[in-house]
C-alpha cells in the first residue's frame, strides 16, 4: 500500500528506527521480515544493491502484510514505478533525483530524498517535499546538523541514516526533527550472509527497548 509522507511520519514515530537492509532473493528477504517481526520491528527499507534485491521486495510485500515496506537506493522513475509495482509503501534515494520526486508526486507516495545540506534540503521544498533524509548522517554532521537545521528551517523533519549505531540513536531521537533513524547495524550484511536470523532478532529487541527509554 502506498503511503504518503503523513502516513509514513505517523507509522515511522512510534517505531523510532528504520531497518536499512542489503537482502537478494526471495527466501533471506521472508526470513530477513520474519526476523525483524520477532523482535518487534516490522519495518524494513530494502535496498536495491544486489542482484535479488527486486525479488526480496516483491516477497516480503507480498507475504507478509503487517510490515511496513520501503525501497531504498531508488535512482531512477523506472526503478521507482518497479518498486511500486513490486508493492514498495515509500521510496528512498541516497540524494535528490528529481525525477523520482516527480514520478513520487504523480503516484502520491512518500518520497525521501538522501540530502546533506541546507541547500539541498531547499531543492527538496522547492519539489514539495519536507520529509527527507540526512544521508551520510554522522559524515555530514550528525545531531549538531540536525540541531542548527532546525533552528533555521523549522519545516523540515528528517530520517538520519548512516553511521548511527545503537549506542547513538537516543542522542538523535532527541531532537524534535527526528522522527526516526535508520539503522543499518541491525540486519548487517554480515549477518545476513550468515543467515544470523537470532541475531537479527535480538539486534531488533535491543533497538526497540532503546527507542521505549528515548521517548
């Protein structure tokens, strides 16, 4: 199903952390879902990096109905209109691509554009969007970017993603512009190869009871 930025906001703030996971094929992508489900988290962005990516999005879509499904790494409308049709709730991209932004306007679902400056944020207002990402998040600032962006440009919220680890997630859904992190050390790809599905499961566990302290 496909979400707008408001319906993404209010499923994404009470979860308070995005899985960001690089999964191919059918069978990791549902055992992947079913891991995070466990512990939790029914969430995930998918990122289309490895052959198979296409397929574990359409399966977990599919099969599992209770979780929230995004793709990521979307760098062109054709990739878009695939994940969409694959059943992709909102779209992600590591920086702005304004046709994605069109092709997202035209189909009214949730586009968030990776961005790593005032100005880039503004480009992303100027094609109607104020829900975005922070994207390398701690590379280009982390909570002090967070923080004077929101002194500035009080309009904007924001899903920080990359480099944030379960020891800083709190310091970033602190602040009033974060609805929430991304978080790639969940699934790592590491674990994934390994099928470390318990672990997986228990990585969820620790994030959820972090976000249950942080607000």
């Amino acid at each position: 199903m496909k979400l707008t930025a408001a319906d993404l906001k209010s499923r994404l703030k009470p979860m308070g952390v995005m899985p960001v996971v690089t999964v191919s094929g059918e069978a990791d992508g549902l055992a992947l879902a079913d891991a995070l489900i466990a512990g939790s988290l029914p969430a995930i962005e998918l990122t289309l990096r490895v052959p198979g990516a296409m397929e574990a999005l359409r399966a977990v879509a599919k099969s599992r109905p209770g979780m929230l499904v995004g793709a990521g790494t979307v760098r062109s409308a054709d990739q878009a209109a695939e994940c969409v049709a694959a059943g992709a709730s909102f779209l992600v991209s590591p920086g702005f691509v304004p046709e994605v932004a069109a092709y997202a306007a035209r189909e009214s679902i949730c586009y968030l554009p990776g961005t790593a400056t005032p100005t880039e944020m503004e480009t992303a207002r100027v094609a109607g969007l104020s829900f975005l990402k922070l994207f390398p998040a701690e590379v280009v600032g982390g909570r002090g970017m967070l923080t004077a962006v929101g002194q500035a440009m009080p309009d904007f919220s924001f899903v920080p993603t990359g480099g944030i680890t379960l020891d800083s997630m709190a310091s970033y859904l602190a602040l009033a512009n974060v609805v929430a992190v991304g978080g790639s050390w969940i699934a790592s790809s590491k674990d994934i190869a390994g099928r470390n599905w318990q672990g997986i499961t228990a990585n969820a566990q620790a994030a959820v009871f972090k976000v249950s302290q942080s607000r």
